[in-house]
C-alpha cells in the first residue's frame, strides 16, 4: 500500500479552495446580533438594507455605535432614505483593525464610505478623516472638519483581517450633505396592489393605520417582501384584531412584511429565520420560512400559514398571497392556531352501534399541550442552525475522509 506523492498535495489544495471559499465570509447582522448595546444601529442597517451591502463587500470596516447614540439620531425624525445616507457614512471601504487605527501613516487619513460609493454624495464628502490624536486617541471626522472630530475609537468589536473589521465609535457621523433631503422613488402603492389583487381588506388595514402604511412604502425601494393574507381570511380574523391594542394591531400588520426583496425562488433556497418591520431588539417579530415539497410556508410557533399566490413579483418589491394571518409569537403566546391540527393515527375508537356493529367515531378529547410549546422560538432557531451547522461539518469531513481513502487505496 503506497501513497501516491501527489497526493498530500492534492488534498491540501482541496482544503484550501474549501477554506478560502467558507473563511471570508460575514454577516454583519449576525456579529452584532451578539452585542445587544448595539441592537438599534443593527436593526437599521436591516431596515435600510445597509446590512446586505455589508455582506456582499469584502475589506470593510463597520463603525457600531451604541443604542444611545443611535437615540441621538432617531430623535431626528430622518427619513428611510436620508438614514440610510448617514448610516452609510459608518461603513468604510477599506479595513482598519484596531493596530491600524493607532498607528496611521503620517497621523491622519481620509478613507472613502459606503456614502461616497452611492453617488449622492456631493463632491468628496462621503470622505471621513481619521486622525491620530494625543493620548493615543484615535479621532473620526468628516471631510470639513474645522479640526472637530465628532467621535472617537472605543474598542474593537471583532477583526476578520483583512475581510471585515467591527469598530465601536464613540458618536454618529453625520453631515449636512448626507442629512439633505433625499428625493422619494417613484414609489409604487403597495396598498393599490393589493387592493385590486384580492388583497383588498389587508390594504383598507394598513391604510387604516397611517403610520404602518409609510414604512411599508419607505422601504419599497430598498426592498420589500410582503404577505398578504386573502379578503376572506381578513374578514375572519377581525375579531381578534379588534382586540389587540393600537400597537399591537401596528406591529401585527408590520409583521407581515420582511425589509428584503424576495422572489419565489430566493424564499425557497433561503429557509431559515427572517426578521420582519416589526423587529426592533429585544422584539423578535420573526418567523421561519421553510420548504413544504413545491410549497412555502411561514411558520410562527402560533401558526403555520402557506403562500397561496403571488401578486407582484419584480425587484424591488414582491407580494405574496398567504392563507393565514401571520400570528407573532409576542402577541400571541399560548392562544390556539387557527385550525387545529389533524387528529394523530389511532385517535379514533370503536363504538357500539345500536345495531350491534362497530362504528369508528373521533375522540372528542383533544391532546393536552407539551410544555415544549411554550419554548422560546429562538431556541428552536438554535436548534436548527446547530444541526444545519454539524450537517455542513459532517459533510466536509465526509468529502476529506473519502478523498484520503481513494488515495490511499
């Protein structure tokens, strides 16, 4: 039994197209998700589909900013598009790790961002100046300056060198420029879609609630996926929206839609957990999108609804026709789904007939809930995305074993 010499490399250079084609890989929503004062700026960059960006680009850098200094900005009333401007101005097109920060060539350095790479940026100023100040501070300004740095390096919060590189800053980084106004897309009416594609009553919903009905519309033209549940089903669950409070109604209505554009396709190769606008911290308001043979369903830990239809499917905005009012977890923790689940094999019991004969009748006792019902749906998630992760694993060392074996046979 001998080794073939060309072998080993063989094997060594299948790992290594392995591993470089799995270690650049990032998802910012992901890092930040395990910093909760980071949880604000985390959800706009979802809500402004900076996140996506993100993911997509190689040799960044991301400036977090905390929950607080994200109030700072909110407090601003900015719209979806004027935000995303500012947001932008935080994500570098180059990698700075902490080491680097601090020992900057010449002491300062202007590096381009997200902002910058847009086109709404007039001139150079989607340009921030970072520049080394006494105490070893490390300074981030925009371009104009004045010699006012608005923030400052607190930490590193993770390095990929020289992939992405997660920053704590101390403050926003705005501008005039990237505050100014942003002029609105001609925007399509997702509530006139709908209205005239059997939708109709879900729209009168979201028009009724004028609030929901603007950022349904903000997000349109950065991406919008929405389900729609039917007239019928509407008609039928309006008791139990009458009951919720007018927040709950809101956030209910902005759980049916996911601040991503999404074809059939995209949601069928893309099962997993998927925030929605109504995800804000610690308010999860997501659901699990998972295959079912040729269908999609939604799955919520209240109800599992399917989608029925599609009404409009064309980048940037999809709309999907569900049969189900997409019931979140946080409203709705411990009611009953809508149809009950079928009786499990063996639930029926022989019964005498008058006539002597057997007749099979249902048994009217219905099962009495596992406590695991009640279990946190991120538990479930974890679940998965362990068991998602060992099958990825187990296939890898799969492969390896197998190619080590033909090789040495």
């Amino acid at each position: 039994m001998k080794v073939s010499p060309a072998v080993p490399l063989s094997v060594t250079l299948l790992l290594f197209l392995f591993l470089s084609t799995t270690t650049y890989a990032h998802n910012i929503t992901k890092i930040l998700a395990k910093h909760p004062e980071f949880s604000t700026f985390n959800h706009y960059l979802t809500v402004t589909h900076l996140a996506a960006e993100i993911n997509r680009r190689q040799t960044i850098t991301v400036c977090a900013i905390d929950n607080a200094a994200m109030n700072v900005l909110l407090e601003k009333h900015l719209p979806t598009y004027t935000l995303k401007n500012v947001l932008s101005l935080h994500v570098f097109a180059d990698y700075f790790g902490a080491k680097k920060l601090h020992q900057i060539t010449k002491g300062s350095t202007l590096t381009a961002t997200m902002f910058q790479a847009t086109g709404e940026a007039p001139g150079t100023s989607g340009y921030i100046n970072i520049t080394n100040m006494k105490g070893g501070k490390v300074g981030f300004a925009n371009e104009d300056n004045d010699g006012h740095f608005a923030a400052t390096f607190v930490k590193s919060v993770v390095e990929m060198p020289y992939n992405i590189s997660v920053i704590q800053i101390s403050h926003i980084l705005t501008s005039a420029a990237a505050e100014a106004p942003v002029a609105a897309p001609s925007d399509l009416n997702v509530t006139t879609l709908m209205a005239k594609q059997g939708c109709k009553s879900f729209s009168d919903l979201l028009k009724s609630h004028p609030d929901v009905a603007k950022t349904f519309a903000e997000n349109v033209q950065s991406g919008l996926t929405v389900f729609c549940p039917t007239d019928g089903v509407i008609t039928a669950f309006m008791p139990k929206f009458k009951n919720l409070t007018k927040d709950g109604q809101a956030s209910l209505l902005l759980y049916h839609g996911i601040p991503v554009y999404n074809s059939m396709g995209m949601l069928k190769s893309n099962n997993g957990l998927m925030n929605t606008l109504a995800t804000e911290g610690k308010k999860k308001y997501d659901f699990t999108v998972q295959n079912d043979g040729d269908d999609v369903k939604l799955e919520t830990k209240v109800v599992t609804a399917t989608i029925s239809g599609t009404l409009y499917d064309e980048e940037p905005l999809s709309v999907y026709k569900v049969d189900k009012v997409l019931l979140p977890r946080e409203l709705f923790k411990g009611t009953v789904a809508e149809e009950p689940a079928p009786a499990p094999k063996g639930a029926k019991k022989k019964k005498k007939s008058s006539k002597g004969g057997d007749d099979d009748v249902d048994d009217d006792g219905a099962p009495e809930p596992s406590q695991d019902d009640d279990e946190d749906p991120a538990d479930d998630s974890a679940n998965l995305n362990f068991a998602n992760h060992v099958k990825s694993s187990g296939l890898f060392v799969t492969v390896v074993i197998s190619i080590i074996c033909v090789a040495i046979i």
